[in-house]
C-alpha cells in the first residue's frame, strides 16, 4: 500500500510537502496540493487514521488520552454485573482482553448497552467522538433485548466473542464447543463408560452453543456405532423438574453424564446415585465449561486465552486500518484442555 513516502518520491518533494498537501495546508501552493492528491488517488493512498488522530491531537497539544483504546462492548447495565455474572468466565475473558491489549501498547474500557440512561446509539455516539475504532462484543449478547445494534459498523475493527453474537457479520473467535465434546465423550469411554448421556441446555436457535455441543455428541455416537445410543435429556435445573429427569434416568439408564457446568449432580445424589463412576456403580459426570473449583472433570475453556486472542485479532485490523464489515468474517476457534480428577466417591445432599 502507497505511504507519503511513496508519493513524495514520485513528485520529487519531500515527505513534509506531501503531508501538509493532503491537509490542505495553505503553506502549499494549490496546484501542489491539486498534484499530490491526484497521485495519491492515482496510488491508492489510505491514511491511518489512528496516525491521523493521534498526530492532529499532539497538533493540538491534548494528551492523547484515546488513541490506542480498545472498546468492550458489554450487554449488562454495568461493568462490574458483567464481571460478577457466570462464575470466572467473563472475568477472565476481560482479563486475556486487558493483557494482551497492554502487552501491545492499548488499553481497554467497557461501554454497557443497558447502562442508566444509555443505548445502543449513544455508545455509538460516545466512541465516535472519542475516536475509538477497535470493538470487542463480548459475551454474552441477549439478542431478545436488543434486537439490532444501529451503530456505523463502517467506523470499526471489530470482533465478535463466542457465538452469542449473530450479528453484525464481524470476525469471531469461540471456543471449540464440538471438540470439547467429541474430548468429553473420549474421557467417558476411557473411564469404562459404555451408556453415556448428554444433558442439553434448550436450544431456541441453530448457531447456539448447544447445537454445536449436540453435534459433537452424535458424532461421537456414530464413531462408535457398536454402543447404546441414548436420547439426549433436553433442558437445566432451571427449566425442567426433578420429575422429568428422573423419567429419563430410568428409561435410558446412562453410566456417565455430559453436562455444561455439572447442576445435575444433586439431582442425582437425590436419586441415591453416586455422581463417579467407581466399582461398576454411580454416574461419572463431567462438564463442557468446567469451573476450576468443580469436584467433577471437563473441559478448561480457556476463557483467558480466548480474551487474547480477540484482542489480537482486533489489533491486527486496527495495524492494518482494516474497518467495516470483512468480505469473508472468519471464525477462530480455541480449543479447550481437558482437566481430570481422581475417580472419587461423592455425597451430595439433595437440595
């Protein structure tokens, strides 16, 4: 891509020249100022405009206080709700986020869609006056509240967190949910599990985490075709009762239990049954997005790593002044890392 250099060196001027023509600046004469434009149409000549800002500032002599800011954007009504919201994840995302973002010379701040007094809009408003371009959508995006964000998408590098953002079509980075399964469902099997059933969160939409959860599941059923092929029990805690579990317990009697986060272990501990397999007895559960304080194994999603990632992406398309929506988004997915425990026996009083 052309530079001011490039230009100079065709016109014969200096760097200076070339600079303060493209400003219009009066202290250049008009045909000069007509002849460097034309080249650099002719050249293909972009500013950055992160250099643009900053140098017009140091102009200006304001403290940069922006330039080199990453926005996060956050679907909660403040900072620290977000923060406090399921478990560590979001805590660490913001953590990979801040690191990565400070080992690069940027920073990063939160903008809340649901902050008193606040909306889509406004933030959009607020972060195109501050010249903020590079946009972190951080999980987790309800889109029942709102339904489309209106910003000027145009203005910014953005990056889309996990797959809870359908829109706008940025680039995304997500954790690997199939593999975390497919890595689940290989665990069970080395344990001697042989009936190994999934308990799935109610999925309302097809890009939701769930189906992508799902489809590592019947994959893992059709690689090993020789063993019971048990029905998924579709719903949480939350929103199905103790009844209707136990109904699907005693139909499909599973020996090892894929859950998200382990809530069915009381459940089971109500029913009389061990939540490890040990000495033929009990239903050994694991988890696809594992707490580090779970008594049960699973998968580390690597929710730091996954927060340093995104900010590497969107600092590369902010290096690159790649603003807008991409011709072709593409998705990075982060794999997770299995976690084993010892096989243990465990009481758990029913709730």
């Amino acid at each position: 891509m052309a530079n001011q250099l490039t230009i100079a060196r065709q016109l014969g001027v200096t760097q200076a020249t070339v600079s303060m023509a493209l400003r219009n600046h009066p202290r250049v004469s008009l045909e000069m100022r007509e002849r460097v434009q034309k080249m650099a149409r002719e050249l293909g000549y972009r500013p950055n405009p992160y250099v643009t800002s900053l140098m017009t500032t140091i102009r200006e002599g304001r403290s940069p206080q922006d330039f080199g800011c990453i926005a996060v954007l956050v679907d909660e009504v403040s900072e620290q709700a977000w923060l406090d919201w399921h478990r560590e994840t979001y805590s660490a995302n913001y953590e990979g986020y801040r690191k990565e973002a400070n080992q690069h010379g940027y920073h990063v701040e939160c903008f809340c869609l649901r902050a008193p007094n606040s909306s889509p809009e406004s933030v959009d408003r607020r972060l195109r006056a501050r010249g903020i371009q590079g946009l972190i959508l951080a999980a987790p995006r309800l889109s029942h509240r709102w339904p489309e964000l209106n910003f000027r998408w145009e203005n910014y590098a953005a990056v889309a967190v996990s797959q809870t953002w359908r829109q706008p079509a940025v680039n995304r980075v997500s954790t690997y949910h199939t593999q975390s399964m497919v890595m689940c469902y290989h665990a069970m099997l080395a344990r001697g599990c042989r009936r190994i059933g999934f308990c799935q969160p109610t999925l309302s939409h097809v890009q939701e985490i769930p189906s992508l959860w799902m489809a590592g599941y019947l994959m893992s059923q059709w690689e090993f075709s020789d063993l019971p092929k048990l029905e998924p029990f579709v719903g949480t805690v939350h929103d199905t009762s103790e009844e209707e579990f136990r109904r699907w317990f005693k139909r499909w009697k599973p020996d090892a239990l894929i859950t998200a986060i382990g809530d069915e272990a009381p459940r089971l501990a109500a029913m009389g049954i061990p939540c490890h397999r040990q000495d033929g007895r009990g239903v050994q559960i694991s988890c696809l997005n594992r707490s580090r304080d779970s008594l049960f194994p699973g998968i580390d999603e690597c929710h730091e790593a996954l927060g340093r990632k995104a900010s590497e992406i969107v600092i590369n398309q902010l290096m690159r002044n790649n603003v807008g929506f991409p011709e072709h988004p593409t998705e990075i997915l982060v794999p997770g890392k299995w976690i084993d425990i010892p096989t243990q026996s465990l009481a758990l009083s029913s709730r």
